[in-house]
C-alpha cells in the first residue's frame, strides 16, 4: 500500500526545490559566496532527510516483501545520500574559502 503525500514530505519537496534554486541564483545572477554556501547547506541536509526517508521506505517494503519497491527505494536514497554529500562537501568547501579571503 503507497502512502499518500503527507504534509511533512511535502515540505521537504519543496525545501529542496528552493534551497536549489537559491544555490543557482547565487552562482548564476548575484555571484554571491554566502547565497551559495547556504543554498547548498540547505540542500545537503534536506537530501540527506529523503535518503533516510528512503531508507525507512526500504525496510517497509522489504518486510512487505515487495522487492521491487525496496530496490527503487533503495537506489532513489543512495542518490540522494551521494547529492547531500557532494553538495555538504561544496558547502563546507565554499565556506572556508570564503571565510579565508
């Protein structure tokens, strides 16, 4: 059984969605360092919430025996924990070479 969007996935959604689009508009249109590095923070840390939302998603569906869903969920929340490393690392990066200059 799927469950439905819940209020609290939809949030995330969209905090992934905006803090995306603040990470592009301070790289593309302000060429702004702070922008950047918080947009990109923001972005870590939602992803890595869905991973872990993947990751329960996985167990359920595993103890469901619904092997096909656990293996889509399972991949979905290695992505997403591969993107909040990468965009943690770029944050962390940013950051001390901002605060270096």
């Amino acid at each position: 059984m799927r469950k439905a969007l819940t209020p609290a996935r939809l949030l995330l959604v969209v905090v992934i969605v905006v803090s995306g689009v603040v990470a592009v508009y301070g790289l593309a249109i302000a060429k702004s360092v702070p922008m950047i590095v918080s947009g990109t923070a923001v972005l870590g840390l939602s992803l890595l919430l869905l991973g872990l939302v993947a990751a329960g998603a996985v167990v359920r569906a595993g103890k469901r025996g619904d092997g096909a869903m656990a293996f889509t969920a399972a991949m979905f929340g290695g992505l997403c924990m591969f993107a909040a490393a990468g965009s943690l690392a770029v944050a962390i990066v940013l950051g001390l070479l901002a605060a270096s200059a």
